[in-house]
C-alpha cells in the first residue's frame, strides 16, 4: 500500500500550504473579528489555483480529485476554518450539479462558479437539518414552472450568493422520494435574505432564505422529481472529507501553537512541556492528527475510484471533527488563562472546531450512518 503522494499532489498540497501561511494566517483573525466575507482573499486563491477543485476541466475548474480537495481544505483550515469554508464552498454548492445536472445545467451554472460566483447548499431549515424528510419547503408544479415556498437556515454563503442550489417536496406525501433540487436565481422576485451571526468560522457568511411564491423554470430541476434526496447524500458522501480535512487542519494548527507554547512557557522551573501532564496532551494531539488525516484520505481515496465511501466518510467526519474538537480544547488548557483570551490563537481554533461537529452532518448523525452501514456489511456476509 503506497501512502505517497504524486508529485502533483504534493506541489499542491505545499503551494496551498505556502497560501496559508504567507496570505491567510496573517489576517485570519481580522476577517473573524469582522464576521467579513474574504472575497479578496479568495480572489487570491482562485488564482494560485486553490478553489474550484472539482470542478470539471470543460466547465472552467480544476478537474480534479477528491484528494486535491482534502488536501487544499487540510492546509487552509490550518490557517483559518472559516475562510477555507467560504473558498471551497462552490465545491458543495456545485457538486449536485456535476452529480446529476444535464450538459446545458453544467455549461450554464458551474462555468459561473468557476468564474468567481458564489452559490448556496439550501437544505437545513429551522426545522430539518439532522431529519432531512423533515424539510417543509415545497415546490407545487404549475406546467412548465414550479412555485416555491419555504424557509432555510443556516445556509453558507447565503447573503452574497448568485443563485441557490434548493432541496425542497415536491410530494410531500413522498417522504425522502418526495424531495427534489432546483437551481434558483438570486433575483427571482420573492426571495429574501437575512445574515446570521455565529459562535465560529466567522469568515464564511451564514444566513435565512425566504422564499414566497418563487417562479422556477422547469429546466432548473436538477435530476428527476424525487431524486433529491438521493443526489444529497451523493453530494455529502464527496463533500464530507473535505470536511474531515478542516479538523485535521484546525488539529495540526492547535499541536503546532501548543508544542511552541509549551516549550517556552515556563512553571515550577522548567518549561511546561517536561510536565507530564502536558507532554501527554501533545502527544495524545499527534495520535489524534494521524488517525484524522490517514481516515480522511482514505474517504477520498475511495469516493476518488468511484467506490461506495458512504462509510469511510461518516467515519473520517466524525472522528476528524470529534477530534479536533477535543485538541482545540486542550490547546486552549495548555495555555491556560492566555488560552481563554483573543490575543492569542487557540480561542478561535476552539470555537472554529465546535461546527465542525454540526454541519454536514452532526457527529451524532455520522455515528447512525456508521451503525446502518454495518448492520447492512453484516448483513451481506450472511
């Protein structure tokens, strides 16, 4: 088993990585202060050749892998989670897209992505994140149009978006069957937008979408009626590494902020890194980075080949986000008093790491995904 990267794979990971710390790192905390949107740092990317990963060649992307996406996301998320969300976001909002859209859907709104636009993954509602048949969001078919109503929540890159991948009923008697996704222009009359304010990853713009009496062209719906769950969980079986990758980041940034700590602050006469009582946090630190970064690839590995990573990847989401959850938490004691203060970085480390346990996919609801797919592993062996 060869765990080497290509040379390719290595040039990127390391220009991102150069990115990071030269342009991101610097200025992360203004952005998070500001609660801004970093469409110039961004713009940067773009041109160092960071964004748009997946996207296919033909439509203006990269044409790239699921690795070279982990592998982007692991080294910015080192610089900041929040920023390195905002610039990957058009990989989310655009994978049902390459996932199911026709040619034309493709050619129309990933060039647009790949352009610079940015777009919205409108599934979460106030009442429907974790439940997503839950979703009360409905598209009524009215001949070659649907309308649209509903309300959603929590939805990345909602106040600046061009348009709104929408996951909406289109039978609401239909359970998950009932579910479809259209692609919905910003200025179609009866959309409204509101910004949300947030614990962490402050960079990437959060909002609610109003939507009342939307007119969406029948040729906006992405797939079959009913296919939208289905394209969903597609979606989020490619995009959960990525999100994997932010916690190996925000876990090797917090081993890396506590290993200097540690060995230049001092107690009892010594510095605190030869208590052992802290040396073990480092060391418990690095077990976690390893096991994160090794079942992270691993997801991508496979979604990459083609293979089902259904499990692969609640697995490396749910550990990756655990995990850097549980480090950010010690980097913060291993600091101390410091730890608890803005001047220093392990604050926003701690609060960028709480939502990686909650988007995409709760830690909660990885772990019902990871009990489904063995039952069903089991049952295949009988």
């Amino acid at each position: 088993m060869d765990f080497r990267l290509t040379p390719e794979q290595a040039e990127l990971q390391a220009r991102a990585r150069r990115f990071a710390e030269a342009v991101v790192k610097p200025i992360a905390a203004l952005y998070d202060q500001e609660e801004r949107h970093p469409h110039e740092l961004i713009v940067e990317a773009r041109r160092e050749g960071l964004t748009e990963i997946t996207i296919p060649r033909e439509y203006g992307g990269r044409g790239l892998g699921v690795i070279e996406l982990v592998l982007v996301a692991e080294q910015l998320a080192w610089a900041c989670a929040g920023f390195t969300a905002a610039a990957c976001s058009s990989c989310l909002a655009g994978e049902p897209i390459v996932v199911a859209g026709t040619e034309e859907q493709k050619q129309r709104w990933l060039s647009r992505l790949a352009a610079g636009e940015y777009a919205s993954f409108a599934l979460t509602e106030p009442d429907a994140g974790s439940d997503v048949v839950a979703l009360t969001t409905v598209a009524r078919r009215h001949g070659d149009t649907y309308v649209l109503n509903g309300h959603k929540r929590w939805i990345g890159n909602a106040p600046i978006a061009s348009f709104f991948v929408v996951f909406a009923k289109t039978d609401p008697t239909a359970g998950r069957n009932g579910i479809s996704v259209f692609v919905v222009e910003r200025e179609s009359p009866g959309i409204t937008t509101r910004p949300l304010r947030k614990l962490g990853q402050r960079a990437i713009s959060n909002g609610e979408i109003e939507f009342q009496d939307v007119v969406v062209p029948a040729a906006q719906l992405i797939g079959r009626e009913g296919d939208g769950f289905a394209i969903a969980m597609q979606t989020l079986r490619r995009t959960r590494p990525m999100v994997a990758a932010f916690g190996a980041g925000i876990i090797q940034r917090c081993l890396d902020e506590s290993l200097a700590y540690a060995q230049h602050r001092r107690a009892m006469g010594q510095p605190i890194i030869r208590h052992q009582a802290i040396g073990h946090k480092l060391a418990d630190m690095r077990i976690r980075l390893d096991a994160a970064r090794q079942l992270t690839y691993l997801a991508a590995w496979l979604a990459d080949r083609g293979e089902d990573n259904t499990l692969a990847a609640a697995v490396a989401k749910a550990f990756a986000a655990d995990a850097a959850m549980w480090v950010a938490t010690e980097a913060v004691q291993i600091f101390g008093g410091n730890g608890y203060s803005p001047d220093y970085p392990v604050e926003k480390l701690f609060r960028d790491a709480k939502l990686l346990q909650i988007y995409e996919g709760t830690s909660e609801i990885q772990r019902n995904v990871i009990v489904r797919e063995l039952v069903r592993l089991a049952g295949n062996r009988r």
